[in-house]
C-alpha cells in the first residue's frame, strides 16, 4: 500500500533526538517522499502526574506546546503547503494505570502514541533485575493489555519489541509469544480502537538468510501484523525518526509500501 501518513516523529523539542531535528525539514523531506499527513509526537510527562524521571520531568505538556508555535512559523509556513499537519505526544508508561498524561491534557493534542514497552529504561520502566526472557514476554503482553484498558491511546507504539537487552532479544520474544496470545491482544486493541504501530523496527532487514523477500523482512513481524490485520487492527505508521535526515538516508517510504503489501494490510490511519 503507498504510504501517505507517518504520525511518529521526534523533533529537537524530544531530549533525544538531534538537535537539529527541526519541523520544518521534516514537512520538506516527508512531502518529497510522498507524505500528505506528518504528525510531530516528542516525549512528554504531564506534570499533573506523579513518578518523572529527571529524564522526562523537563519534557512536559508546556514544553512540547512550543511546537505549536514553530509550526505558525515562517520556516514552517513554507514548507507546509500540500501537507496536513497533526500535532501529537508519544507520553510513557509504566503499567497498571501509570500513564505520564492527565486526561485532561489529552485534549491538547489531536492524538496520543503510548508505548507499552520503553524497557530501554531499566529500573523505571521496568524491573532492573528482569533478564529471563519468559518473563520478559509476560510483561510486554501484560503491558499491552493494561494500554487497552486505559482507552487513551490513539496507537500503541513498537509494539512487542524488547529494546533494552541484546538486539536479538525481540525477536526471541515474538518467536516465543503464540498466535492465540497475539489474537487476545489485537482483539482487545480493535475493541479499545486503538491503531497497532508499524514502527521504523518492525520493517527493517534482519540479518541471516531467512528475512522475507528482497527486504529481508523479519519472518516474526510479518506474523504479527498479519494476525493483527486478520483480527481487524487498524493500523500506524511511524518512522520513529528523531533527525529527519534518516528519512532521506533511508529513502523514504518504499519499504513500509512493500512491508503493508506483504501482510495485505489497508487499513492505516490518516492514509489517503
């Protein structure tokens, strides 16, 4: 499917992403790469909620409205003509009902992207002795499942994927995670209506000689967006990018094109 959306982007306004990751070259890179909805998503802790990190505490709902007024900018004015823009927050999560946004911020913002599984984040996102893959998997599903029961989110993040160990650690997870497990999780994301993210990691080649096609597509994601696309998920599509710069090193969107094609999916968010 051509992709037109890509609602996961990080701006200079997100501590970790460059410092000359500016609005304004997103909208000129993700128009020439055929993009009619970009939508800018920088980290955020609602300070009306308790338990920041000093990572976070500085990245609050003041902070990421400073977009809004970049984007009314001439920098920003030149280059959004043709483009819809959508103004949204990756928050974060910390299980149970931990969410770093109020519901009364929710309304700041045209959408919200949780992730369920920030584990990068060792002693805060997660247990800082939690090693053992089994439990790492009970965790992301459990997680996942808590997001649902939220009703917050407008899309679930990289989901499934177990950053914060190895880089051979999420695919470990997903072998192990079975199909009737993925189903009960989409089947609680459709019921919630909430989208399940295509993210920059669940498209990108694996190495070895059983990645799928030309790609060298994970054979795991596949599944996985397939039982959530057979279960009737809506989807996202996120680059993830915090420099837009790796869009254009990327060469745009011709893999996501190829990667919704293989898993026969159609239903995408903003997607003209």
């Amino acid at each position: 499917m051509k992709i037109t959306s890509d609602i996961h982007t990080h701006t200079f306004l997100s501590a970790c992403a460059a410092r000359d990751s500016y609005p304004q070259d997103f909208m000129r890179i993700c128009k020439s790469f055929g993009i009619k909805t970009l939508g800018f998503s920088d980290h955020l802790w609602d300070k009306a909620v308790p338990g920041s990190s000093n990572w976070y505490a500085p990245q609050d709902v003041e902070h990421v409205l400073q977009l809004k007024e970049l984007l009314k900018g001439p920098e920003c004015q030149a280059e959004c003509g043709g483009l819809k823009i959508l103004f949204g927050c990756e928050t974060e999560f910390l299980g149970g009902k931990h969410v770093a946004l109020s519901r009364e911020a929710m309304s700041v913002f045209d959408y919200v992207l949780i992730p369920p599984d920030h584990f990068h984040m060792k002693g805060f996102t997660r247990p800082a002795d939690l090693n053992d893959p089994q439990g790492i998997k009970e965790l992301m599903i459990r997680r996942f499942m808590e997001v649902m029961e939220l009703g917050m989110a407008t899309s679930v993040v990289h989901p499934f994927h177990a950053m914060g160990w190895t880089p051979e650690m999420p695919r470990l997870i997903q072998s192990m995670i079975t199909d009737n497990e993925y189903i009960e999780c989409f089947k609680a994301a459709k019921q919630a209506n909430c989208a399940i993210e295509i993210n920059t990691c669940a498209v990108a080649p694996i190495a070895g000689n059983d990645g799928i096609g030309p790609d060298k597509f994970s054979p795991e994601y596949v599944r996985m967006m397939t039982l959530a696309r057979e279960t009737g998920c809506t989807f996202s599509i996120g680059t993830d990018c915090h420099n837009p710069k790796n869009i254009e090193k990327a060469g745009g969107y011709g893999h996501f094109d190829r990667f919704t094609d293989l898993c026969g999916i159609t239903k995408i968010l903003f997607n003209d």
